[in-house]
C-alpha cells in the first residue's frame, strides 16, 4: 500500500545532541513537507521541499536542518540550536503540480527532551 | 501572508445532533483551495471535505458538508448526525492555487457526548 512511514514514533533528544527524523514515501510524490505541530497553535511549517536536491525554508526553520537527496526521503535533523524541541512532528507530501490535490501525512513523530 | 483563524477552541454535541466549527481566512487570492482535517486521538490526519474557491457550490462529503462565503472569507464545517468517532481535532487548513505550503488555523477540539 501506498503511503508516508515516519519513524521512530517516539523520539527523545539529551541537551546538545542533534536528533534525525525519517520520512520515507512511496506515493511518487515530488513535494514533501515537515510540519510541527504544539498545543493550541495548529500546524507550522517548518521546510519544504518540491524537488530532488531542492528545499525551502518554511515559518519555524531555525534550529532545523533537512536533505531530499532521493524522491522518496525527506529526513528532519533537529539540532541542539533549537531550544524548545519538544513537539509533535509530521511529515507530509502531495503531487507538486495538483494544487487540489490533499496533503498526505505520516503517523508522525513525538519528540521530547531528557 | 495568509492567516487561518479558528475561533472556537473546543465544541461539544450531542450524538446524533448537528454541530458547526467556524473558519476564517485572510488572503488577497481570488484562486486558492480551502480544506478541512480531522485529527483523532491516534493523531493521524485525516482529509474530511475540501473545496475550490472558483466553485460556489457547497462541498458535501455525506454527513460533511460546507458554508463557504467568499465574499466574507468564511468557510465552515457542518457535521450532521454525529457520531463518537467524530470526537476529534478540526483543522481548516487554506492552500493558495499553485502554492506549496498548506496554511493550517490552531484547530478546534470537538467532543461527542453520548
């Protein structure tokens, strides 16, 4: 079946280390997207990326890094200059050029700090 | 930049009744796509109904369906007969027509009361 697998599902991250987030897709889709999502403030993005080898800063990308070397994987590196880590994280894709088209999301990713 | 707004943080209904969560959105576009996301305590995102602004007509997806003003940038979700699997968090989320990123409100939490 067709779909987003982000791993692990539970994350959690010691003062000063850098943490990977998987996002791994088999839909074909060239657009991916991170998203971080706290209590009462909805989604933010944090990057995108529309193509191989190609990403965008979103809203919140400071303290984030990420990489689209292959189609289907787009990785989340939270590193030890975000301060307040601790969230929930989702990863999503959808077809670059169907505007219509839906976000598609993982399961997601909770983070928390030691 | 465009901004969702959710106004009503948490709702309750009764089961079987009929609830409206309220949506507003400020853009400049006149060509974009307005969705609505249902988030269970599972915390899988799931599409509930979307619509194109160019179309006047009301989305409906069974119990589902939309007030979309334009005129007014409203866009609210009616859920008819609810049920207790309704019980979740609501996100109107706007994507402007070939944009990228998804613009999420800060969700409203539905509850079902048997």
């Amino acid at each position: 079946d067709g779909g987003i697998t982000q791993s692990p599902k539970y994350l959690f991250r010691k003062e000063g280390q850098n943490v990977t987030l998987s996002c791994e897709q088999n839909l074909n889709h060239d657009a991916m997207y991170w998203y971080r999502q706290d209590p009462g403030q909805g989604l933010r993005l944090i990057y995108y990326s529309q193509i191989v080898n190609d990403f965008q800063k979103g809203d919140i990308a400071e303290g984030y890094s990420v990489s689209r070397e292959k189609k289907e994987s787009f990785p989340l590196t939270v590193t030890s200059a975000q301060k307040n880590p601790t969230a929930f994280y989702l990863c999503a894709s959808s077809p670059r050029t169907a505007t219509f088209e839906k976000l598609f999301f993982g399961s997601g990713t909770q983070l928390s700090v030691l | 930049a465009q901004t969702v707004t959710q106004s009503q943080p948490e709702m309750s209904v009764q089961e079987a009744e009929t609830v409206t969560l309220s949506c507003t959105y400020d853009t400049s576009e006149s060509d974009y796509y307005l969705f609505w996301y249902k988030q269970p305590p599972s915390r899988q995102m799931i599409l509930v109904i979307r619509q194109e602004a160019y179309k006047q007509q009301n989305a409906t997806e069974n119990r589902f369906s939309v007030n979309f003003q334009k005129a007014a940038k409203s866009f609210s979700l009616k859920i008819s007969d609810s049920q207790l699997g309704d019980a979740a968090m609501y996100f109107c989320a706007y994507r402007r027509n070939y944009g990228q990123n998804f613009v999420f409100g800060p969700g409203t939490r539905l509850s079902v009361l048997p």
